[in-house]
C-alpha cells in the first residue's frame, strides 16, 4: 500500500499533539504518514510550501479564530495540497457551527464527526463526508488492571452546570450502596484519564447538549466500562443503541451549554432519578457486564483508528483524484 502524505494542522495543546489521546493519527497505520504541524490561533499557511511534502492537509477541530486558515483560495491551489477541515464539536452551541461553517471556507472538503451532514452541505458547498471519532485501543484498555472502582463520572465542568450538582448525587447515591466512586470533580486529570476507564465497571456521562455524540462512550467501552449515558442522537452509519451498548437515562440533563455563576448549580440532593438509579444497578452486575462486552466488540470492529483509517483512505481517493495515481491497486486488495 502507499500511504498518503497528510500534514496535521493543530493547536499547540498536549491532547491534539504528538502524544494524542483522540484516536485519530494516534499510532501508525499503514494507510497514512504524517507530520505533526501545530499552529497558534488566527494562523495562516500558505499551501505552496506543502508541495512535494504533503499531498493532503488535515486541519483538525480546535480554537483557531475565524480568519485562520490557508491562501491561496479555493479553486486557485493548483497542485498544492487540498485541504480537508475536521469537525468534531460542531453541536455544542450554533456558535460553535457558524465558526466551523467560516472556517471551512479555506478548506476544499469537510469530514464531520457527529452533526446532520446536510445542514453542512447545505451551509458550506463544498464535498461533506462521516469521519466518525476514533479511539486509541492501546491507550484504552482494560490492560488487566483491578477494577477498584465501581463507578467513575468523569467530566470537566466547562459551561455545563449540570455536572457538578450529577457530581454530589452519584457520590451520595454510591456511598449510600456502599459502590466505591470517583470523579474528576471537574478537572482535566490528563493522560490519567485513560486509566481511570479502564479500572472503572461502571462510567457514568452527561452530554453536554442532546444533539452532541461524545468521544468518551467509544473510550470507556473500549476500556471494558459499562457505559450509562443521556440518551445518544442518532448519527449516520452509527446504531449505538440503547439497552445493547449502553444504559440510558434521561434525567438529570444539561439544560444549556452556557457559562454561569457558581448559585446557578442545581442542588439535586433528594432527587430520586429513577432511571438513572436503576441503570446504575443494572451497570453494576451481570447484565452491565454483558452490555459492556457488547461494547467493547462494537468499537474494536468499527470505532479504532485501524478501522477508521481504512476508511479515511477510501473517501480521500474518491474526494481528490490526484491522489490515485499508484494507488489504483487499492480498490482490489481488500482495503
């Protein structure tokens, strides 16, 4: 197979970087070689000093600034490379669409995580395509490590005033079952994050919308968790159904994806949350046992960077002709 040559635009940040907890470009795969190229907000690149070094550029989601992007325009780049913008959090507020809609006016095609492909088609005119999120199975693993905690909500607070007061109640709720808990408490605990799932049976999730589909249920599941979530939106190509991969309650929830005060968090202490109680007794035994293996076969045949890299090739070789040339054979070799 040849690979394609991609130049990873992003933020400077640890997570986005070399040592990357998204699962996209996270570990080698024969499909792709690439080179990390992390920029500050507000950036601009001029394609022309990619040619011969790149043959695609992949501009993943991030703060970049409504008037980052790259020169020349579309429809003037010639043979330079062409550039593909990812989104992967475009639901959380129309804000959060309108910069990403900008942005991609300098991109030459849209791979789009979880949103409605059509309203990005229909917004920006350019080639839209599903790049569902991917996860690092070697980083989420169950890695034969104890299980020492019965159930972990992991989450920073960012503009959700729903969490924390999630937070308080499943403390006292497990304390009152004598089920050993653990949180984040809000915070960004880093790379310990992947090993907090896998010593976790049981991770508890708040959306931060309704309309978001998380990273973190293909993460836990591949960490061998038990996942109880909000309920998921549908997105194309996906079937994480409720009851098979998951456990779904639908109270409480994240109202609005918003900054607030500190008196704004709801106090929840004597709040029943059946739903939510009973999944977590559900999560707790045999049958959350078994949901979580369903999960985890689940994201190991579709939900890895190996998968999704396979498909990535594909969609690229159909967007941009000019990366056939060499690779023709791929069609017929089972990729």
């Amino acid at each position: 197979m040849k690979p394609i040559r991609i130049a990873l635009f992003h933020r400077d940040d640890w997570y986005r970087g070399s040592a990357r907890i998204d699962g996209l470009f996270s570990y080698p795969v024969p499909e792709f070689e690439w080179t990390h190229m992390p920029v500050t907000k507000g950036f601009q690149s001029d394609l022309h000093a990619l040619r011969g070094k790149a043959e695609v550029v992949f501009w993943d989601d991030g703060k970049y600034k409504d008037y980052a992007g790259f020169s020349p325009d579309v429809g003037q780049r010639g043979y330079c490379p062409p550039v593909v913008m990812y989104a992967l959090y475009p639901t959380l507020t129309p804000g959060h669409l309108t910069r990403r809609v900008n942005r991609a006016k300098t991109a030459d095609a849209v791979f789009v995580d979880h949103d409605d492909l059509g309203i990005w088609a229909n917004r920006t005119g350019l080639p839209v395509r599903r790049c569902a999120y991917a996860t690092n199975e070697y980083l989420y693993s169950p890695r034969g490590q104890e299980r020492d905690i019965d159930v972990f909500f992991p989450y920073v607070t960012g503009w959700s005033k729903e969490r924390p007061a999630l937070d308080l109640w499943l403390a006292e709720n497990c304390a009152k079952r004598g089920l050993r808990y653990a949180s984040t408490h809000g915070e960004n605990i880093g790379v310990e994050y992947a090993r907090m799932l896998g010593r976790s049976r049981v991770v508890v999730h708040m959306n931060r919308t309704p309309r978001t589909r998380p990273p973190r249920i293909f993460d836990a599941a591949c960490a061998g968790a038990c996942v109880v979530s909000n309920e998921m939106p549908r997105v194309s190509g996906e079937d994480w159904a409720a009851g098979e991969y998951y456990l779904a309650f639908n109270q409480p929830y994240s109202s609005a994806y918003e900054e607030f005060e500190k008196s704004a968090i709801p106090d929840y202490k004597g709040f029943a949350f059946e739903q939510l109680d009973y999944a977590i007794s559900v999560a707790i035994g045999s049958e959350g046992a078994r949901i979580a293996e369903a999960a985890r076969s689940c994201v190991m045949a579709c939900h890895t960077w190996r998968v999704r890299a396979r498909e990535m090739y594909a969609t690229l070789l159909d967007l941009f002709p000019i990366l056939r040339p060499g690779r023709e054979n791929y069609w017929f070799e089972g990729g």
